[in-house]
C-alpha cells in the first residue's frame, strides 16, 4: 500500500517543481520544535517534535506556506487540520494538503478554502499575501533581508517576533511590545531586528544612512553582554555610552538608564544628543520602571519620542506592569512561559517546598530579648516576610544550609545553584553557612560557594563570568540578592534557591528564568526550584502565571531527620496579610549598625517538612494528586475496560504504542514500578491493579499460570519443546516481557538452546513456522 513517503517522492515534489518552486524554496521534513521534556523522579527524556512535511519559502529566511502530505489512498484534505495548525503556530498565510493527486488550500487571510489541481507559483503567494498587507514594494524588500546566521538559526517563535517587529518598524508604528517568557531569546531577536534594519539602511530621515539604534537596559550586564556578543557582529560601529562622554560617530549604542540619567550630580548626558538622533530604541526588561509615568527614566524616552521604541519583557499584562503596556500599546507578540516548556526550547522544572518551624508557626522574643547589638527586640510574632528584613536569624540561615546541602550531597554537589536571599548581608550569611558545611569541596574549588553582589564589585563579576562558562566546574553556589534576579544567561543552573520573599510577579517570573535555559549537550534538560518562604506555591497558584510546575508529593521529616510518611496536599496558598515591618528605634542619627535586629545564636531551628510539586504531562498546572492515582487516569484515558486494555498490551507492537502514550502523558514504567516497590510485577498488572482494581500478579505467577494454561495445549510436543517454553517463562518471570519481544536473540541465553541453531530449535517445534507462532501466542497466554 503507498505511504505518505511515497506521496512525496512521487507526487509532491513533482507538482511543486512544475509551480516554479525550486529546491532552494522548498524545507522538506523540516522540524521546528525540541520535544518536551518529560520528567520522571531524577531522569528526562524528550516527547514528540512537531514536525511539517514541507515549509516553502518565497526568500531565504522568509516562509510563506506549509505543505502536508497523506497516503494516495486517503482524502486530499485528510491534512488540512494539520496544516492550518501549523500555519497558525508558524505565523504563515498559507496551509496546503494533499493526497498527491488533489490539493486543497487554506489561506489565512480571506479564511476561504478551495480544492486545487496545482501549488500556486511563488509569485502568485507573494502577490497575493503583499496585497492583503499593503506594503510597498520597497518596504516588502526591506523585509525581507536575510538573517545573520553563522550558527546561530532563529527558532520559530524568534523568527516570527522579528518579522512583526521588523514590518511594523518598516510600516512606520512608533511604540511596539515584545513579550517573551525569560530564556527564549530577546537578545537574538533584538539583534536579528537591528541587523535587518540597519543592512537595509531604513532610517526616519529617509536618506540612505545606516540607522542609529540605542539599546537600552537599567543594569550593565544587561548592556555590557549583548554588545560584546550577540551584537559582535557589528563590529566597530558599536559604542557603549559611559562615563559622561558623548560620541555621535557610531551606529549602534549601547547604555543605561542611569549613565544617561539627569541626577544631583549632572544634568542628564541625553540632553547632548538631539531628540532626533536615535532611529529606534530598544529598550529591553521594558516593565523594569522606564515606562512608569513617575520614573525619571521615562523622561529618556520621552526626549527621545521621535524614535521608533520596541519595549522587551518577559512579563504578561498584569497590575504591576499595567504601565509598560500602556506606554508601548498591545504586544505584537507574545511567547509564553508554557508554550516554551511545551515546545522543549525551556527547561521544565520540580519545586521542593521546605519549611522550617519558626516559618510555619512564626517566632517571639522572649521579655526583654536583647539582639547581637544589645538592642532590645519588640514583642510580637516575626514571621517568614520579617526575616532578614526586619530580623536577622543566623540559625534559620544555618538550617536553611544544612539542608541545602543534604539535597544537594544526594543529588548531584556539582549542580551549579543560585541562591536569592534577601539582602547583600544575607547573602553574605550563607555563602559562610554552605562554605563551613562543604569543607571537602572548598578545598579542591576555593570559590565553590561565591557571593555576587554588588559590594564584590569586579570580584564578584569574576565569579559570575566563570559560574556562567559551561567549561569551567565552579563557582558552583551562588549567593546573592537581587544582583542576579534578571539578565544572566547561565545555562547549566540547575538549582534556583528562594532565601527571600518574592514580591511581584515579574520579578518572580526573572528569578524563575535563571533555570529555564536548556543545554542538553551538558544533560540539564530540568531544573529545581528549592523554595524556603513559600514564594514558589503562592505565585504557581495565581492565576496570571503562565508556566506552572510538574505533581505534588509532602514529605515529613521526623526530629532526626528521616522521612516519617509521603503524602499528597493541595499547594499551600496563603491569604494572610503582610506583617507591619518593625525596625529598631535609632537605627537613624549617627548608628552604624544594621537597621534590622540580628540574633546570631541561640535559636533552635529545625525543617517540618517538605512537598515536590512538579508540572502535569500537558505542562499546564499543578498536580496534586499522587502519582498513582495519575497513572491511572492516564490508562482510563486509553481504554474502558481492562480487558480492552489486556487485548492491546498482549501485542508486541500495541503494547509499545501503549507505552509511548503513557510516557507523553507522564507515566514512565520505570518510575512507578520504583514507586509502588513493585519492581517484581510486570507492569501491566501494576497498571491494570491501579486503573480497574485487578489483583497485583508478580511475573513469576504469570508464568506459573501460563504453564497450567499450556500444559495441555503444548502436550504434544516434544519433550525438548516443552522444556524450551518453560525456560521462556523463566526468562520472563526473571526479566519481564521485553525479554520475549526480542525475536531470535533470546534463545542465546537459554541454557537448553544455546549451543542450538534457529533450524535445530524449529526441528524441535516441528518446523520454524510452527515455532514463531508458539513464541508469538505465548504473550496472549501470558496475559490470559
């Protein structure tokens, strides 16, 4: 019967090449996502890639339609749904479908669908989208410049968010919004916008100068690392803006808000270039204040209003960025969180909540409690949002440490790790808390555990740079406060630790970011966030994120330490209100202490308990229930009843089809039997026991069943026969039914054949056909 693959070769590409596409035009089996990542406990694997049969293209770069190809023998339009999702999620105008013999057309922009006999030319595709947008051609041109490749291809997303971006400079829009989760790419797309602008010489004067772009940030490293490599390309026409100087001879400029700022010391350094100068500005983590009505930074932008403006951000419209979206307007794209953990571009993640006693149930001083200074400490209960802000408790940082790295010592003590805690002094506290606890590690890395803040200055910078370089093992923690919270691309962090409450979404959603970047090359395809405070469940619970964790398991901690039970809870969410600070009276005037009371001992801390919360198998929202209970609806999903389930699994191939399901959904065979303790029952009983109330059978008295069942039916064969299926049995009973499926590999391990030829062990079957279908029915008896 012809296959898809022969509908290609034999008619697709034939009927494309008669419509004038060439081989340069036309993607074939081209992918355009990774998989998701799927997690079970400690390992990863990836799902299904989407993948089109052909992406034309009517430029390099520049795709214009998605083609789908079925087998001859099915509907022309069989396709069609495929296509038009992939057209939808690829941004292209055009989805095709076809049999070989017929194709059929959905174009995006009427909605209109027709039955073809060929592919439109290129011309016509190109004719017809470009009249339905209204460009001029010498707009169209400019579009459609090539990217700057090297080795770098934009992924799919990013290179619809350059063409919005780069036809709606080129149109002439003024203020234009980008949002795109944090690990996606900005930097690329912003680079990518400015190389097609700046090679195609668009300018707002209209001669044919280069134009002069600005990017924009609040913090260097958000400057000083685009420019020295994603923008490298650039060459000498870059120029970063510093020190009070003004340059006017370059193209692209990078600087702060705050090196160009007005303050008490200067008037603002802006002010010496005109409002005309710029041509575009890029202004990136757009919602970090610039566009507020009362931050003096937006004064910068209104100077220089003349200017095309694209605002970056990783944070959707919500109260606390409701400013940025009014200043720039709606987005012209938005790539989410949860679309990029779908996709397997973003690493997905577990969270581990854990809680200490003087968190859950709160702290207060004893009368007349005195701090380190002598200080005496107000009455009241001090809660998780006092600590460290109003309060400075060193034994809840120590606990914090030790059971950091007890986590650590059982997972991976090379895993790179951040930190956040709550101030520079915090930072400081447990950087000395895990460096006391790692003796063995601090020895052979003297900078195992490295606090970046900004009091380190270039130090401090050091130890960024090499925690970032994949090569280089450490530093391998981290500690700092908000230094780190946004803008570092740190590839290999496999650990985000929250030490510190975390007020806004937004920059809830920067800190989670330092993990969600991929190296799969270096195995981190997850990560895990170690919340301490609480921070992580509260905001997984609202509902305006987008890119919730994986399921949820609770485990209690005794007084020593040992797991007393594993259970299931719903994720804690808190509707208390945040405590009234207390600070210490005469923390102003000439004190030079900290303002914030500091109890250095004599607190006892210890961990209550700690939860696992990880993403469900869409990538969509919390599980809470237990794992067991999932992979049971799973199976229900598949099949009604546990004899339809028992008729599929019973077939080799089904039974591997079953298994791949159950995988994308999250159940990984392994990993149940491990929970369960069941590592002795095939997995179908552990499944069919969870999803229809089946008795749990080990594979030893499967096989023991299945030799009663046999006996008779096998009776006359031979003696050496017999002897043969009962090893069979043995082997699965020892091993499982893989060991079955492996055709004639299995008889090299039974001590009765495995001195035997195929030929000689068919004799003993009375032929060979005769023997594969023995070994073939004996699954079906194994699974009566």
């Amino acid at each position: 019967m012809p296959t898809e693959a022969d509908t290609c070769r034999t008619y697709v590409l034939p009927k494309l090449y008669a419509a004038d596409w060439t081989d340069e035009q036309i993607k074939e089996q081209r992918t355009f996502t990774d998989g998701r990542v799927l997690v079970q406990g400690r390992n990863a694997k990836r799902g299904k890639q989407k993948r089109v049969d052909y992406l034309l293209h009517t430029r390099r770069d520049y795709a214009i339609a998605v083609v789908e190809a079925k087998a001859e023998y099915l509907s022309p339009a069989q396709g069609l749904q495929q296509a038009i999702d992939y057209a939808l999620l690829l941004d292209l105008p055009f989805a095709y479908s076809t049999n070989g013999k017929g194709i059929v057309e959905h174009d995006r922009l009427t909605g209109q669908e027709r039955e073809l006999e060929q592919f439109p030319t290129p011309t016509e595709l190109t004719n017809r989208y470009r009249a339905h947008r209204g460009l001029a051609p010498e707009v169209e041109d400019r579009l459609v410049i090539p990217y700057h490749l090297g080795d770098r291809i934009p992924r799919y997303y990013q290179t619809i968010a350059i063409q919005r971006a780069s036809e709606a400079i080129l149109r002439g829009d003024r203020r234009l919004l980008l949002t795109l989760a944090t690990g996606t790419g900005k930097t690329e797309i912003a680079f990518q916008i400015a190389w097609k602008l700046w090679q195609a010489r668009w300018n707002l004067s209209g001669t044919h100068r280069r134009p002069r772009i600005l990017f924009l940030a609040d913090r260097n490293i958000l400057v000083d690392d685009p420019k020295d490599k994603a923008f490298a390309p650039f060459g000498d026409a870059r120029h970063k803006i510093e020190g009070g100087l003004v340059n006017t001879s370059r193209d692209i400029y990078f600087a702060t808000y705050q090196a160009l700022a007005e303050d008490e010391a200067r008037p603002g350094l802006y002010r010496q270039y005109s409002p005309e100068f710029f041509d575009l500005i890029i202004v990136d983590e757009a919602h970090r204040g610039s566009a507020n009505e009362e931050s003096s930074w937006r004064d910068i932008l209104e100077y220089f209003s003349p200017a095309t403006q694209l605002g970056m951000t990783a944070t959707p419209l919500r109260e606390d960025t409701r400013d940025t979206y009014a200043y720039y307007g709606r987005p012209i794209y938005e790539y989410s969180l949860a679309q990029g953990i779908q996709d397997g571009f973003l690493a997905p993640y577990q969270v581990r909540r854990v809680v200490t006693d003087v968190d859950a149930v709160g702290w207060r001083p004893a009368p007349g409690q005195r701090d380190h200074y002598g200080r005496e400490i107000p009455d009241g209960e001090y809660g998780t949002r006092d600590f460290e802000a109003t309060l400075s408790m060193l034994d809840r940082t120590e606990t914090v440490a030790r059971h950091l790295v007890a986590y650590l010592k059982a997972t991976d003590i090379m895993a790179k790790t951040i930190v956040f805690c709550h101030d520079q002094a915090h930072a400081l506290d447990m950087r000395n808390a895990l460096a006391k606890l790692l003796p063995e590690q601090m020895r052979e890395h003297p900078d195992y555990v490295a606090r970046v803040v900004a009091d380190e200055g270039d130090i401090g910078k050091g130890h960024l740079t090499n925690f970032q370089d994949v090569e280089k093992e450490s530093p391998v923690i981290l500690t700092s406060s908000k230094l780190l919270s946004t803008g570092v691309d740190a590839p290999m962090v496999k650990n985000v630790v929250l030490f510190r409450v975390v007020g806004t979404m937004a920059e809830f959603k920067q800190i989670i970011g330092r993990g969600t970047r991929v190296r799969e090359d270096y195995g981190k395809l997850f990560f895990t966030i170690l919340d301490y405070t609480g921070t992580a469940t509260q905001k997984f619970a609202d509902p305006d994120f987008d890119g919730p964790p994986i399921s949820t398991t609770v485990t209690v901690l005794g007084d020593d330490g040992t797991t007393q039970q594993e259970i299931t809870e719903e994720p804690h969410q808190s509707d208390e209100p945040a405590q009234e600070q207390r600070y210490p009276e005469g923390t102003e005037g000439d004190w030079q202490g900290p303002r914030k009371f500091v109890i250095r001992s004599g607190v006892q801390v210890q961990v209550l308990h700690e939860t696992v919360q990880e993403l469900d198998a869409h990538g969509r929202q919390l599980r809470t229930v237990e794992f067991t209970s999932y992979a049971a609806e799973q199976v229900r999903s598949l099949y009604v009843t546990a004899d339809d389930f028992r008729h599929h699994w019973a077939d080799a191939r089904e039974r591997q089809t079953i298994i791949n399901a159950l995988e994308e959904r999250g159940v990984a065979l392994e990993h149940l039997e491990q929970v369960m303790g069941q590592e002795d029952s095939d997995p179908f009983d552990l499944l069919c026991h969870l999803a229809f109330g089946a008795p749990l059978l080990t594979r030893r008295q499967r096989a023991e069943a299945a030799r009663r069942t046999q006996k008779d039916r096998y009776a006359t064969y031979s003696p050496m026969a017999r002897t043969i299926l009962d090893q069979l049995l043995d082997q699965y009973a020892e091993h499982g039914i893989n060991e079955l499926d492996g055709g004639a590999e299995i008889f090299k391990v039974l001590p009765a054949t495995r001195h035997m030829n195929l030929r000689e062990i068919g004799q003993a079957f009375n032929g060979l056909q005769q023997l594969k279908q023995v070994v073939s029915e004996l699954p079906r008896l194994i699974y009566a």
